[in-house]
C-alpha cells in the first residue's frame, strides 16, 4: 500500500512532511521511494542518467535513501513567464506552453504519470505520494492530474498537511475537507499540523476540535524548526533568515531566478542576502548572479534597473563576482539568440569576462559532472575537486580568460571574478570554504573551516516527527 500526502495550500510543508515520513520508514526498515505526478519549480536537480526533476524530489530521495529517478517526478512545469511554462517530461524538455493549452494536455500526461507510479512501486513496494498546492482547488477538479484526479485513480489513503503560521489552521483543515469531492474525502486518515510555535499544550483542545468537526485524527503537530533542508521554490525564499555575521554575500534576486539550493551551505556561514535588481550592492563583500530560467530577459532586468553599473562598481572595489550558469552567461561579452532562449537577437553581456554565449537549440544541457577547480588564486585554488550538475540551453564560447573549472567555466586574470555551470559548486565544503575563507580574511575575522561530516539533516528532521508526529499510525497506513 502507497500514501498520499495533499495540503491544505501551497508551502504549507507537504515537501517536507513527504521527506520525513520517507526517512522514518527507511529507518523502520520499510522500503520508500517518493513520487509527485506534477511539479512547478525553477529548482531543480539532475538525475544520473541526465534527468530533470524537481528539487524537493530529490531531497526526497535521498531522505528515503534510494537514488533519484525522473520517475519521481515525470512532469515538472518551469514557468517562464506571460502564463507560458516549459514542460519536462520523464527528465527531458517536451515543449513550451501556455497553460490554458497545457490543460488539453492533462489527461496523456496523468497516463504518463501513472506509468511511472507503477514502476515506483514495481520496483520499491511502498511510494509516498505528495500532492501539489491545495487538494480544493474546485475550478480544477476535472484537470488536477496532482491532486484530485489522481487520487480518484490511486485509491490510497491520505494524509493532509496545513501551516497553523499563516493563520486560519481550524479553516484550512476543514474547508478543504468539507470541499474535497465526496469520493475522496473517506480517503483522508489523518492531519499533520506544521509550523507550531509555543506551547502545544494550548492547542490541545484546538486538536480535539478539529477531530470533533472532522471526524479525521490529528497524527501530529510538528513544531517550528529551522533544519538545513533544500528549498523547493521561490515561495522559500521568503522564509529566509540572514545570519549575523560581519560578511556579507549579495544573491542577485533575478525575477526568474532557477536553483538558488546552490548558495545554502553559504547561507548558514555568512550573512547572505537575496538583493531585488536595482538595490545599491555597496555594503557587500562578494556578489553571485545565480541561475535563471530566462538568462536573457533577465539581463535586460539588470540593465533596466541599474544593477549592470552597481556590479561594475562592485568590481572597480575589488569585490569578488561569480556567476553560477545563467549569471556565468551574463558575465560574459556578449549572447547571441538565435530564438530559442528570448528574442532573436544579439545582446550585449556585462564584459567582465571575455566569453560569448550562443542559444542556437532548444536541447538542454543535463548532466552530473566532477570536476577540479583551476589552481588560479585567490579563490578557486583552494577548492580543489568538487562535485555538481550541469543544467542549461546555450553554449559558452572561451575568449582569452583561462578556465575556472577543468573544462567549465572562465576566470579573470586576478582571479576574483569568474563563471560556472556547476550547479551545486558551494554545497561542497571545500568551494565554500575557499570563498569563505578569503571573504572572513579580508576582513581580518576569524573563520572556522565548515566540516565535511556535518550531522545527516534528514535524520535530525525524522528524529523530529518521531518525537511529534504518530509515525506507528502512518507505518499502519502503509502496510495495512
């Protein structure tokens, strides 16, 4: 028997609700594997066999300590921009389309789902199954091919998930439930509620109301918690909390800003800020242009707000700029589009590396790669060799600049400036160390090297909804 967990709305932890309970029962010695028929994420992770899927699935993969699969997640939806979103589909782009098209579309791709459902639990026996945004979406009922309609074609049972923080818990619960079509509502087994700050005894009688008017066991409250886990959208960057620390590190904040997972190892080191386009970049120590799923359009963002000019000036100061894929393109000369990225067109890049970029496919590079960072001080000499994943349209053309990475990537002459595709390059110790290490020493600050052997976050997140969620009762769910 598989599981179904939905949520009362977007971010209200279904992700990590769905990693939890996978770690719990990997641990229980009851083999899982995670599955979200359709995701929409600009965060995003390489399979091993050159795979696209989402972010959350990956993380939840792991948590489940089995080897991510497209299967896990066979439609991830990356919007673009005007209602208009790419599809990936089983890994790969399939096409770009407006969403009102999209749902002609829904009934082939929820087939394709189930396709890969089946081989999930072929192969594992047991999947957990996260739904996407609210399960009582009314308007979509007969299209919602993560929600309602797949769980009319599963038949398993269901857990639901709603955020206490955002306010409004007792409606949440059960407006979605009162909402839910009559043919799924008896599927629901229990209610996990996130986020809870303070005394749990409080809401205990919250509790015993909410199961009174539902009929529907509470199996947990799961207290605020501030573990080290991977963000799985832009809705999470909202939640972030900046470090005390005397360093500070500039994330350029692109308006489609893609994989910005890279920089949280960083995160928990330095005060890192995500910076709107158009904000003065004077008070920083380093700034990162991340990764975009529209380089180009967000180029124009940065010349149209001035950004262009403060990361020149940050330059003229000496500050280190890197550029990680879609910003290492940005930092180049120039990009050429023949019409597969934006407009056709040739545009002007910021020129801090002497390197053009060429759209001329609609294919995309996908690829987990190992590599060794140059031995070009100050920074990338300290790096030594680090593990990622590729993951981008358009080709780099080297000019004069040597390489950052062995065959990746580009670097100034006093090495303080310098490109990437590696996606991932600060979640190894040994890159954030390097910058870190030379950011704290310019300012002549202490700075403890980060361990390579840090404490296994998914284990800390299942030590947690052990102590606060009736993981027996989800356990029995499964193999009842």
């Amino acid at each position: 028997m598989s599981l179904f967990v939905v949520g009362s709305a977007s971010h209200v932890g279904k992700s990590v609700t769905v990693a939890a309970i996978c770690r719990c029962l990997v641990r229980r010695g009851i083999r899982i594997a995670p599955f979200k028929s359709q995701n929409m994420s600009l965060n995003s992770y390489v399979t091993g066999d050159g795979g696209e899927i989402g972010m959350a699935q990956a993380m939840q993969a792991i948590a489940a300590k089995v080897i991510p699969d497209t299967d896990m997640n066979p439609i991830l939806l990356k919007p673009k921009g005007d209602c208009i979103s790419q599809v990936v589909l089983h890994g790969h782009p399939y096409k770009d389309i407006p969403i009102i098209d999209y749902y002609k579309e829904t009934p082939e791709l929820l087939k394709k789902a189930l396709e890969s459902f089946k081989r999930l639990e072929s192969k594992y026996g047991q999947v957990v199954v996260e739904g996407a945004g609210g399960a009582a979406e009314l308007n979509l009922y007969d299209r919602d091919i993560a929600n309602t309609q797949l769980a009319k074609t599963l038949r398993i049972p269901m857990i639901l998930v709603a955020d206490i923080e955002r306010g409004g818990v007792f409606a949440q619960i059960y407006g979605t439930l009162e909402l839910l079509p009559d043919d799924i509502r008896p599927l629901v087994k229990g209610i996990i509620i996130n986020k809870f700050r303070g005394d749990p005894t409080i809401f205990a009688p919250g509790v015993k109301k909410i199961e009174e008017l539902t009929g529907v066991p509470v199996l947990g409250v799961v207290p605020w918690f501030n573990i080290p886990l991977p963000s799985e959208d832009s809705l999470s960057i909202g939640d972030k909390k900046t470090k005390h620390t005397e360093v500070r590190i500039a994330i350029i904040r692109l308006p489609k800003i893609s994989n910005f997972t890279d920089f949280e190892l960083l995160e928990q080191h330095a005060a890192v800020e995500y910076v709107s386009p158009g904000a003065s970049l004077d008070r920083y120590d380093c700034v990162i242009l991340p990764g975009t799923k529209n380089t180009i359009d967000d180029l124009k963002a940065l010349v149209r707000t001035g950004t262009d000019h403060e990361i020149h000036l940050a330059r003229e100061r000496g500050i280190p700029i890197i550029g990680i894929c879609g910003g290492y393109q940005m930092l180049g000369k120039t990009l050429v589009d023949s019409g597969f990225e934006s407009g056709a067109g040739t545009y002007e890049g910021l020129g801090l590396l002497d390197c053009v970029t060429r759209f001329a496919s609609y294919e995309k590079n996908t690829f987990q790669v190992r590599r060794t960072a140059s031995f070009i001080p100050p920074i990338l000499s300290a790096m030594g060799e680090v593990t990622g994943y590729e993951i981008h349209m358009g080709i780099t053309e080297a000019g004069r600049n040597r390489e950052a990475l062995e065959g990746d990537g580009r670097v100034s002459d006093d090495g303080l400036v310098f490109g990437t595709y590696l996606h991932g390059l600060f979640l190894n110790p040994s890159a954030a160390n390097a910058l870190l290490s030379y950011l704290y020493a310019r300012k002549e600050l202490p700075f403890t090297p980060i361990s390579a052997c840090e404490s296994d976050p998914y284990d800390m997140l299942a030590d947690l909804f052990e102590e606060h969620v009736d993981m027996d009762a989800i356990a029995a769910l499964l193999i009842s």
